[in-house]
C-alpha cells in the first residue's frame, strides 16, 4: 500500500481521520508506524497529502491529515475491452487504475463466454475495490468509471461514434495489420478485443464506427499482456 486511501466520511468532526479495518493493520504490521509517523494519505476522488500519526494501536490508528496535493492526471484515454474471463478481469481492473486510465467499457463479444457476464467479479462494490487496490500502488486517489456493456451491436451503433468523435481511435487486433503506433497523439480510443480477437462482423462494425485497426506482431497475447502492452507502447 503505496497510498492510504479514506472516504470523506471517515474525517470527524475534529477533522482526525480514524482508521480502524485492513488499513490499521497494513500500518502496523507492514509499515511498523508508530505516533509521530506519517503517512502517504489521499481521499478517494480527492487531494493527496500526508497524515500524521496522533495514536496508533491495534484498535484504531487516529492521524492528522495535510491535503495539500492533486493527483496525477489520468491518461488522455477510454479503454473498450471485450469482457476477459474474471480471473483476469481482477488483474486487468488493477491495471487500469494503475495506469491511469481515464475511462473503461467493458463491451460483450461472439468469442465472450456468457458465464463471464455472471461473475461477482463485475458486482459494483467488487469492481471498486479492485480499481483502489490500482490506486494504492500507484499513488492516484480518482476512481475510473467503468461501464458494462452486454450487447455489442447496440455499443458499437449507438454509443462508440461518440467516444470516438476527437478522438485517435485504435483497435488492438491479431493479423496483418499497421503497427500500433508508439506515443499516442493526444486524446485516444483503444479497442482490445478477446484472447482470440473479435469475428470479422465485430472487427467491420468497429472500423465503421471510425476505429482504425492495428496490431501487436505475430504473437497472440493475454488480453493482461496486451493491454499493458499497448499502453505502454501507447503513452
């Protein structure tokens, strides 16, 4: 835990910050803090700064906190992933928040298992916890919003014209295609498609929509390893 994260709520009328759960622990047993320590804090959706350590014991740790810096900004960019099976949706979500990705629609594909689509994995509380985990290790505090999307057809028709709109739009896809530039120009689209790829019908309605189709090389990747791949190659 690179960045410990509170909600607004957890600040009392003393404007203390109480932390009595996993976080407490992490500080004690990880950190070894003791009163008079501080630690890297940010509220979720809000400004970083430090907390200084007031009490810390193995019932509640009370600090005293300094919000004196924004985040870092996210990268000028809207991921569309074909929903991954949820092992790896656990790791692509992480990633995500690590990265600094702006936004994520989670799209359905012929090549999606419908099995996916009923994983607690996509519970709303669920997705959140793993976009914090994202956000504590890379020391960011602004939670990415995250759509389902469950029907292709009516993502591709009626909502991707306007994400794509301004937008250098890309689709990440296996075959003979231009390589996926490096260094993106601005504000950027990103399409990644299952381990196998979408079907020509998905891969014509995508480039319809205004994406431009480009690729990785030969290799068939993970969709972890793609996307990490891309972004960095990317930004």
């Amino acid at each position: 835990m690179n960045l410990l994260l509170f909600s607004r709520f957890e600040i009392g009328s003393d404007g203390l910050l109480c932390i009595d759960d996993a976080r407490l622990q992490h500080l004690l047993e990880v950190h070894g803090k003791e009163p008079g320590d501080t630690v890297r804090i940010g509220e979720v959706n809000g400004r970083m700064g430090t907390g200084k350590i007031i009490t810390i014991n193995t019932e509640v740790a009370v600090l005293e906190p300094t919000l004196d810096r924004l985040p870092p900004a996210k990268l000028p960019l809207i991921l569309v992933l074909a929903l991954p099976r949820p092992k790896m949706l656990r790791r692509v979500l992480r990633a995500v928040a690590e990265f600094g990705v702006a936004e994520l629609h989670l799209i359905n594909s012929l090549r999606v298992e419908k099995s996916y689509w009923q994983t607690p994995v996509l519970e709303e509380e669920t997705i959140r916890s793993y976009l914090l985990q994202g956000l504590e290790q890379s020391r960011d505090t602004v939670v990415p919003p995250v759509s389902c999307h469950r029907r292709f057809k009516p993502f591709v028709e009626d909502l991707l014209p306007d994400l794509v709109r301004g937008r250098q739009s890309l689709l990440a896809h296996p075959g003979d295609h231009p390589p996926c530039p490096r260094g993106a120009d601005g504000a950027t689209l990103l399409v990644v498609g299952p381990e196998g790829g979408f079907i020509p019908y998905e891969v014509d309605k995508l480039q319809a929509a205004g994406c431009n189709t480009v690729s990785l090389g030969p290799r068939i990747l993970r969709v972890e390893n793609a996307v990490t791949a891309l972004l960095g190659r990317l930004f």
